[in-house]
C-alpha cells in the first residue's frame, strides 16, 4: 500500500513510473472499512465474512470498481 496526498501526486507518481494507479480509497474510506472490518473481530463469536458480506462492506462505504468486486 502506498499513500499519496491527492489524485495528482497518484497520477504524477504513475507517470513518472510508467505504471498505471490501482484501487484508491480516501483516509475516512480507509477509517471506515477498518471498523467494519474489524468492529467483531475480538469477540468470541467472530467469523469470517462471507463474500456476500465482504461485498456489502465495500459496497456500504463507496468503494466500486472491478478491484473491489468479491463476487
């Protein structure tokens, strides 16, 4: 994972790379997947997400594209 400040340091970094961006997601996308990630991963009852759930995370928060895409 590499972090950039805008879209235009992505896009500057790529280009000077020759590369192309992968997935990108703001900090608060970022906060607000690590709770829902983790919000039940200390308690007793915890289970892997199905991919349905997965999907419904990442749907939930704004994060599209073929990168988040579980099923």
């Amino acid at each position: 994972m590499l972090l950039f400040r805008s879209e235009e340091h992505v896009k500057r970094w790529t280009e000077a790379r020759d590369s192309t961006a992968g997935a990108t997601f703001t900090p608060q996308q970022g906060w607000l997947l690590a709770k829902a990630w983790f919000v039940d991963r200390l308690s007793p009852e915890w289970r892997r997400k199905t991919p349905e759930e997965s999907q419904a995370v990442f749907d939930s928060i704004g994060l599209t594209g073929a990168f988040w895409r579980v099923t």
